[in-house]
C-alpha cells in the first residue's frame, strides 16, 4: 500500500474512527456548537459541560469521515480538564499547525493526536482533522 | 443475452478518443489516471486546446467593435460558435442562444431578467428535489425579494421523479417550472418530454437544467420546445467561463437586461439607454471569446464522433459501472433510477464517502465524494454525502474494473 496512505489510517486513527469516544449528546451543555465543512457536507456538533472554569465532559454528534470522527473522538478525551482558556488556545495552535507542513503538531511524544499528522500529506483532508476543534473554539465562544 | 456484467464494446469511433486528450496521458501517485469525476468537468481534446491557442496567436482581438482585420476575424469566429452551437441544439435561430458563463449564470440571469419583473407575492416557482444548488439557490433568493414562493416535487426512493406529483404542482400561482434533465449526483433521467407538455398545457414557462444531458444525448430544442434550457461548456469538453442561456425568442424579446455595460445598448445618452435586440442585450462587456471558440471546437470534436455513437456506448458504460458496484461488497447504490445517464453514486459500509476519494486517490483514480451540490437530495436519502463516479466518451469498461477493484482496497483498509 502507498505510504502516505499507511501513514494517514494509522491504527490509532481507525481505531477511534471505528469506535469513536463520547459520541452522543449531553443534555443542557454548558456550550455547544455545530460545524459543517460546506465543501463536503460533513458536520459535527460539539456539546461542554464545565464546572467553574473547567471541562468537565466533551461530547459529540457527527456525520462525518474517519479523520473528523478520530479527530473528534480525541478531542473528547484530550480537553476533559482543561480550562476554557487553555483548551481554546490549544486548539488554535494545533489548527495553525495542521496547515504548517513544515511545523509538527504541538504535542508530547506519546499523545495519540500524533495520529493525526498523517493529514499533512493529504491537503484536501487537512479540514476534516481541524473540523472538530473548529467547533470547540466556536462553541467556547456560545455560552449556553 | 450477455453475461451479467458483461462489459461493453468500445465502438470503432471510440477507441482512439482516449489519445485525443493530453491530460489523460499523465499520471496521478504514479499510476495512469482513471477519470471519473466527468460530471463535474471534463478534460479537453487536443482540437480544442488547439482552437484556443491558435485563436490567441492569431486572431486575438475584441469583438463587435473595430474595424480592423483581428476583430472582424475574431468576431466571425465568435458568432459563427453561436451558430453551431445553434444547429446542435436544433435551436430556431441562433439569436435564441445568450452566451453566459455557464448554467449558473444563465439561471441567474433568467431569474432576474424573466421572472423577477412579473412576480409578485404568493406566485409559486416550481422545481424537483433532485436539482443542483444552481436551480435552488437563484430562486430562493428571487423568493426572499418578491415574496414568492418555492415548491418542491418529490422523488421516489429509486430516484425517479413522482412525476404526478410534479404535474399536480403546477397550479394556476406557478409562474415558472424548473426541472434537472439529468441529475449530476445520482444520473437520474427525467421525462422532460412529458413535464415540458404539461407546462405547455397550463402555459407555465418552464426551464431545463441540461448541464448533465448535452454531453450524453441528442437534445432538440425545437422537439422538446421547453421556453429555457441552460449548461455548462466545461461539463462538455470546452472551456471554463463559458455556456449558454436558450431562451425563446418571444421570451427574450420581453426581458429586461441583465448587466449594463458596453455591447448590450443601442444607443446610450445621460438621459436615456436604449438596448439592443436578443442575444446581444444579455451580453454586457467583453465576453469570452477563446471560450466560444473552443466551444465551437468541442461541438466539431462531438460531431465528428457522432452523438448517437457517444449516447449508445455511454448508456452501456454507465449500466456496466452501475451493475458492478451493486454487485461488489459492502457497496450500496444511491439511486437506482429507471433511466441512467453519466453518474452512479454509492456509499460503502466500510467507510464514509472522502476515506474512498483518498484511497481512490492513491490508485490514481478520481472520483468525486461529498454531497455534488445537492444538499436536499442527500437529505432525502438520510446522507450526507455519497461517492460518485460520472463517465465520458473516453472512458472505458477497464475503469470501472479499476474503480471495482479500487474499492476491494478500501474494504481492505477499514473492513
Ligand atoms: C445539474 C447541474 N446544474 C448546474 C450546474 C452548475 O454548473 P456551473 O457550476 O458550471 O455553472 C451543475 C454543475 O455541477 C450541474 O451538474
């Protein structure tokens, strides 16, 4: 199989993308969003549930490919605990990153968003992986 | 009878045609290009990249004003592709044809300058659930102004049209029927015929979408005596940027312009412009030239091929393409319509529509994944978005073995 390829669907990836995480609504979230990728149609809806300044639970609906529901699928897990500020921060940077061929992804060596690099070498994929931290940053900017 | 899934004959005429286009020669991931991402646009023959270069380095001038050589050259070339383009629909005269940049803006500019002056609020336009974007949006946005209002024919889960449910729509409030002839996401075939009839009856002017149907048939204007008909020249192996608008010229004759600029008056003063007849009065500014020259071209290219050849060998190709992808694994076809042309769209259960554009991708193989500028009609089908492979004359039954195969790999990866 091409390389690029094997680099794109790495496990981690299909195995989030097979068997997303939090996948499902929350009811009366804190914050919430809806994206849609208009080019393709994909779409995702991102629910918070915080207490005081932290994310407590991070939740998602999506229709959507295996880059955007591993990406999604990630995000639920990765943000849980961080502050607000931090996590929209965060995924500012990694946004910016995903779009810098040059620049890797802001991550420590063992993070499971490394699955996602793959992306880089497929620019008309590159907004699949960015669709769901997209709408993290719009829905912390929509209090509930 | 033949096997199923037997796969056509490529007719005498054909079996060169793939040589004619220079691109298709090229390859993608280091495989030859399988394309079959024609609905969206095709790939030019070499006679029409000729035509455009030849113009640009011999002819090249603007049009309807000057009088030297270049422009009286360049202005033949240009108006005689209004002719051709004329004689292949089977227009009654050629000042029934309004070059445009496509089958946007020719619905646009039917919009505008046919409807928007007569309706007023509670009039009904009349459209299908299988249309394009294009044939949605200009009238939602003519309704949001006038105050009119959008009515939508149903399909029937194979993706026909319900064609009584289309008819019995029209009612005394519909001031204009809009209906796809061929529907670029799922290859839908409507009987235009018989809606063009029904309009004609209750006298509701009524509009063609033919971007999918010029490429693959014979379309006769004055057969089929609908009032509008819009495509695309990119869809037909021409160039981008140009298209046309067939209107009726006792349509035209009423409507009001579309832009103003130069070329479309007859006389301009501070206080007054008058405007020139049909076509020109819809052509403000300089058009695209070296695009109707090489439409001009294409129409020569077709012809010479023969479109009733084109037509026979497609319908086989398309069918072909349809029967494997029912019959290979974990593929479900959207759309089973009784009459296919050009596209058949799937969705696999393995993996969502973009996952199988990359792997196709990587194979060398172009397909187009999304929702094709039908929105509504995904939604119909309770998806988002579906995989879809549309086919042109340089086509052949081994790339629908290729796209079969490809998407074994696709199960591969994610089954
Ligand atoms: C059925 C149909 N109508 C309209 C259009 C719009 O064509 P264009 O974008 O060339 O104006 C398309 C193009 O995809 C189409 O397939």
């Amino acid at each position: 199989m091409n390389s690029d390829l094997k680099a794109l669907y790495r496990d981690t990836l299909l195995k989030h993308s097979r068997d997303p995480r939090n996948r499902g609504e929350i009811e009366d979230p804190d914050h919430s969003a809806c994206l849609k990728n208009p080019l393709c149609g994909d779409q995702i809806t991102l629910y918070i549930a915080t207490r005081g300044d932290r994310i407590e639970s991070a939740r998602f609906e999506a229709q959507c490919c295996s880059i955007c529901m591993a990406s999604a699928s990630m995000l639920t897990f990765r943000v849980e605990g961080m502050t607000l500020g931090e996590s929209d921060a965060f995924a500012a940077t990694l946004a910016e990153a995903f779009n810098q061929a040059n620049t890797p992804l802001p991550l420590l060596e063992n993070d499971e968003l490394h699955a996602l690099e793959g992306v880089k070498s497929f620019p008309s994929r590159i907004r699949c992986a960015t669709l769901p931290w997209e709408a993290l940053r719009e829905a912390i900017s929509n209090k509930q | 009878m033949s096997e199923p899934h037997s796969p056509p004959q490529v007719p005498e005429s054909l079996k060169k045609a793939r040589d004619a286009f220079p691109i298709l020669k090229r390859t993608v991931n280091g495989k030859p290009i399988v394309y079959l991402d024609n609905a969206a646009s095709t790939q030019k023959p070499q006679p029409v990249i000729d035509a455009i270069s030849h113009y640009y380095s011999h002819e090249n001038a603007n049009i309807h004003r000057g009088v030297h050589l270049l422009s009286t050259e360049a202005t033949a070339a240009y108006e005689a592709a209004r002719g051709k383009l004329a004689r292949y629909l089977n227009a009654n005269d050629e000042s029934e044809i309004v070059f445009t940049r496509g089958a946007t803006e020719s619905i646009n500019l039917v919009a505008h300058s046919f409807l928007e002056p007569i309706l007023q609020p509670g009039d009904e336009i009349l459209i299908s659930c299988l249309e394009h974007h294009a044939n949605i949006v200009p009238w939602q946005l003519l309704c949001e102004r006038t105050g009119a209002q959008l009515k939508v024919a149903p399909i029937f889960d194979n993706g026909d049209l319900d064609v009584d449910a289309y008819l019995s729509l029209m009612g005394p409030r519909t001031k204009l029927a809009g209906l796809v002839h061929v529907s670029n996401a799922i290859g839908t075939v409507n009987p235009i015929e018989v809606i063009i009839e029904a309009a004609k009856a209750k006298d509701i002017p009524i509009l063609i979408d033919a971007a999918q149907s010029v490429q693959h048939m014979t379309v006769n204007l004055q057969a089929l005596d609908c009032d509008f008909l819009v495509f695309s020249g990119h869809k037909m192996f021409m160039p981008t940027g140009i298209g046309a608008l067939y209107g009726k010229r006792s349509r035209l004759d009423q409507m009001r312009p579309y832009q103003g600029g130069g070329d479309m008056i007859a006389h301009v003063t501070f206080d007054k412009t008058t405007f020139k007849k049909p076509p020109s009065r819809f052509e403000a500014g300089t058009p695209h030239i070296a695009g109707g020259i090489g439409l001009a071209a294409a129409i020569d290219y077709i012809e010479a091929i023969g479109r009733d050849v084109i037509h026979e060998y497609e319908s086989q190709l398309i069918t072909y393409a349809a029967d494997r992808l029912k019959a290979a694994p974990g593929v479900r076809l959207i759309g089973e319509p009784t009459n296919r042309s050009g596209a058949v769209s799937f969705v696999m259960e393995s993996a969502h529509a973009h996952d199988i554009g990359t792997i196709l991708d990587t194979e060398g193989i172009a397909i187009r994944s999304g929702h094709h500028c039908c929105e509504p009609l995904m939604g119909r089908f309770g998806i988002s978005a579906t995989a879809r492979a549309s086919i042109a004359l340089y086509n052949t039954p081994e790339d629908i073995d290729a796209l079969v195969a490809g998407l074994a790999k696709v199960n591969q990866l994610f089954g």
